[in-house]
C-alpha cells in the first residue's frame, strides 16, 4: 500500500493500486480512459480486464473517422500511399506514435517548436509512460520519426511549408567500430561445436565483412568456390551479396575471397548454413564460446567484462582491412558502406603496423610469465 493517501503505485502495466482501490489505464489512437476497481480484485482479473478495455477502445477508434485536416485524417491519407515501401511496417509505426500526441491537431497549426519538443521527450523521458524505468528510444530511432513525419508533409503537401525543415534533426553519437582481436577471434572460433552453423556464420562475418542481414540474403547460387584451394592465385572464387531494399538501399556486390575466405565459405556450404537465422540465439552461442575460451563478456554479472558482440566479427575484417588495404574506395566498396566517413574509422582508426608491431613484442617478452 502507498505510504501517501493520495499516492499510487504501480504494480502492472496500465495497472495502479492507491489507498482507495485499483486503477486500470489504457490508452489507443491518443485516447486514454480509466476504470477504477476495488481491492480484493485479482491481478489476473484487472489483466483480464485492461485488455478488454484496449480492445473496445481499439474498436472504437478503428470506427471513428478523424475530423478533417487532422493529422490522423493525414495518417489515413498518407499509409496507404507508401504501402509499397520495403520498411512500411517501421514507417507505419513511427506515424502512430505522432497520431497518439498529435493526432487531433489540425496540421495547419502544428508549429515546428511543438515537434521539436516532442522529438526531445521523445529522446529524454521513458519510452513507456507507465514504467519510468524504461529506456528512452535511441538518437536512430528519434531519426526516423524525423523522418516520418517530413515524408508525410512532402507526400500530402509538396507544394506546402514543411514545419520539418525547420526541426534540427537529432546527432547520433560518433560510433567506433568495435573490433575483436584476431588472436580472441580465432580462440574463441575453435571453441565452437565442429559443425556449429553460427560458427560458420562467424567465420564468414570475419572473413569477407559481411553483415548477418547480408548472410540471411545469399543462397547458394552466390557463392563460386574454385573446385581446389590454389594459393598462387590472387583470389579462391567469389561471393555475391544480394542488393537491400530496406532504409538507405545497397547496390549488390561482388567480393572476392581469399584463402581464408573459401575455407570459411567451405565450412559454411558443409553445413548448410544458409537462410534466416536468429541472432538472439548468435548471441548465446557467441557467449558460450567466449566463455569456454576464457575470455568474459559483458553482462549484468559482468560489468567490467569485455564489450563484445558477434557482429563485432565485421569490424575486426573491416579493421584488418582498413590497416592493409590503401585505396578508402575499395575498402568502402567491400564493407558496402553508404558513406566514405564510416569507412575511414576503419582506415583512419586502426592500429599502425609500427604499434602492432611493438605490442607483439612486447607480448611475446612476456609470454610464459603470470
């Protein structure tokens, strides 16, 4: 029980409990209602009934037709033209949550400072309103709602003023690639099951940059091994790593693949590791291996443990990469990179060979010792 009178506390989601009974709040389509129960009801029975509640809400809203020039009438207008779009399920969610806060707000006096505001919320307060622990959504996320909202005003409006371009988009933190060592790598390769597929993944991850989205797409047309390992030739068959459809796009292309490539495509055609895959369940068998390979990572037990990540296996390639390779454009066009600036944070932000050098060393003056 709350120590204030008038406090409440939450015990559920969309559940509260004060000194005078229950609470169940629900909220669709920027409506919230409440319903006050006695105590003594179960929280199984105020599930039962918060979920009631959404659903005749739902059906009620699903019915209602939004007051022209509104910008859930503008909802209405816009998801069915961009239905075709490869992310309409992303874009469609990202126009719901401003129909929740704007949705009966005529466009036409929706100023650029309330979105602004809003984009900031967004950014700063709980994602969840009635949990204060949840995180607030991500600098990328907050992107796209950007995004969303400008497309649906040069969709609808074109020849109107956009209040969007007069919103600072949000800048994302400079990301660094994360890279794992490759002696780490190859340990913690060798600590997989023979015939592990994740294994096989991983090493092909490690050995062409590829990005697990980009390996759920290959089939096994797409992969030329030479029928016999000749190490005088410059390169051992070729990859083909289909075009994506989703956000920015990509142009398909063509990676050669070297010695240690065709033994990791070799691997991965053995096991028939083609298709989707989960990457929940990469991330298990990542830790596993890590673990039996001595190494810690980081996690709620482990706050000081290293912060690594299967797709950290793309870095490291991208690193070695960026270190050996001289030509910026060739490295980008092999990491299929969108930007030249991603790219130099292979090139311009790996170790020189100077310092490889003398950490191996000093590495190796020490080997033997505790």
């Amino acid at each position: 029980m709350p120590r204030n009178r008038g406090a409440r506390e939450r015990v559920a989601t969309g559940v509260f409990r004060d000194a005078h009974g229950f609470s169940i709040i629900a909220k669709v389509g920027g409506d919230q209602e409440e319903r006050r129960h006695p105590h003594g009801t179960s929280l199984d029975k105020l599930r039962t009934l918060r979920a009631a509640l959404v659903t005749e809400m739902s059906r009620r809203h699903g019915r209602a037709v939004p007051a022209k020039g509104t910008l859930a009438a503008a909802a209405r207008e816009y998801l069915p033209a961009v239905k075709a779009m490869p992310s309409y399920k992303s874009r469609r969610r990202q126009i719901e949550l401003w129909v929740e806060v704007f949705g009966r707000r005529p466009l036409s006096k929706l100023t650029h400072v309330e979105i602004a505001q809003q984009l900031q919320r967004w950014l700063s307060e709980p994602r969840d309103a009635d949990d204060e622990e949840s995180a607030p959504y991500s600098v990328q996320y907050v992107l796209h709602l950007h995004t969303a909202l400008s497309h649906l005003f040069t969709t609808l409006y074109p020849d109107a003023p956009n209040p969007l371009e007069r919103v600072a988009r949000p800048s994302p933190p400079e990301a660094e690639p994360r890279a794992i060592p490759v002696f780490a790598f190859v340990t913690i390769l060798k600590a997989y099951p023979l015939r592990s597929k994740t294994k096989a993944r991983q090493a092909v991850m490690a050995a062409t940059g590829l990005g697990h989205t980009e390996l759920m797409r290959v089939k096994p047309t797409d992969v030329h091994l030479e029928p016999r390992l000749d190490r005088s030739r410059p390169f051992q068959g070729i990859v083909t790593a289909r075009a994506r459809r989703k956000g920015k796009g990509s142009a398909p292309r063509t990676i050669p693949l070297t010695p240690h490539a065709w033994r990791a495509w070799r691997l991965f055609v053995r096991v028939n590791a083609f298709g989707t895959f989960s990457t929940s369940n990469m991330r298990r068998d990542f830790r596993l291996a890590a673990a039996a390979a001595g190494f810690v990572l980081r996690d709620a037990a482990h706050p000081d443990g290293l912060d690594w990540r299967p797709y950290d296996s793309r870095h490291t390639f991208g690193t070695e990469l960026g270190r050996h390779g001289k030509d910026e454009r060739a490295v980008q066009e092999i990491l299929g990179h969108a930007d030249i600036r991603t790219t130099r944070r292979y090139t311009q932000g790996s170790v020189s060979p100077r310092v490889a050098a003398a950490i191996g060393a000093l590495g190796a003056s020490r080997r033997g010792q505790p």
